[in-house]
C-alpha cells in the first residue's frame, strides 16, 4: 500500500512538473511581495497604451517593401487600450468604442515581465514574446517576429 501510494505521489508531481513549463518562468518574477520594478518596467506600469501604428517590415528586403496596415483595422479595435499593473498582470480592453454592444470591456488577461529587452505575455498557456525595440514614458515600440516567415511587424504604442 505505501508503495502505491508513493508511485502516484510521484506520477502526479511529474505530470505538475511538466505541465507548468510556460508558466514557471512566470513564478519568480520581482513582482511579488514589494519587491522593486526595474526602469522599464516602470515605465509600463498604470498607463493605457494604445496601439497607434502597425507596419509589416520583411526581413531581406529595403524599407520601400513596409507597409503600414493600421487603417485595416476597423475603428472600434484602434482605440483598445493594454494596460499593465506592478503585481505582473495585464489586460486589453476595449477603448472608448465597442463594435458591438455587449463585448466584454476587458477581453484578454495575463501575466507579463520584462527580461533581456523582451516583453513576454502569458496568456493561459500561450506565451508571446516581443522584442522592445523602444521604451519612454509615452512611446512603446514592440517587435514581433513570425516565425517560418520572412517578416515581422512593428507595433507602435
């Protein structure tokens, strides 16, 4: 009997173990307990960003081949606002505009953190990660690099 009860022990700690991959990087963020936010972070915390230009750049090519694709977007989604908060979370949220009427005001949280000039964004499981090409207290400049193809997109806060 105790050695049963011992295998499953372990049979569940290493099923946790590698199901919270994405999220243990997560844990140890300085976010906790009143620990201290680096510059940059600071820089994120308690504004509303609002995305304000998106270009499509290719990697190989000369600057002539961006394309700016901001005025695809419909007009009720280019005032949705990213909002981060000093315990490691975020959210986005619809603006000012809603396109239709009964969408929930926050429609996407998570957790964040600033490491090595990258922003990283967890989202349930899903981990997104941008370069920060660029951060002042009024602008943020994000890359997102698409993997398997020859172009990323710069997203200007």
């Amino acid at each position: 009997m105790v050695i049963r009860i011992g295998k499953s022990i372990l049979i569940i700690l290493a099923v946790l173990a590698f199901s919270s991959c994405a999220k243990r990087q997560f844990r140890n963020i300085n976010y906790l307990a009143g620990l201290k936010l680096s510059e940059k972070e600071q820089l994120l915390v308690g504004k509303n960003w609002n995305e304000i230009s998106v270009k499509v750049i290719p990697h190989d090519t000369d600057s002539a081949e961006v394309k700016e694709i901001s005025g695809q977007f419909l007009s009720t989604d280019r005032d949705d606002v990213l909002r981060f908060y000093g315990n490691g979370t975020f959210h986005a949220g619809e603006g000012e505009t809603r396109r239709f009427e009964d969408s929930m005001q926050v429609y996407e949280k998570g957790k964040w953190r600033i490491s090595n000039d990258e922003l990283h964004l967890l989202v349930g499981e899903s981990k997104t990660s941008y370069s920060v090409e660029r951060l002042t207290a009024d602008m943020m400049k994000l890359k997102l690099i698409v993997e398997n193809e020859n172009y990323h997109y710069l997203l200007t806060y």
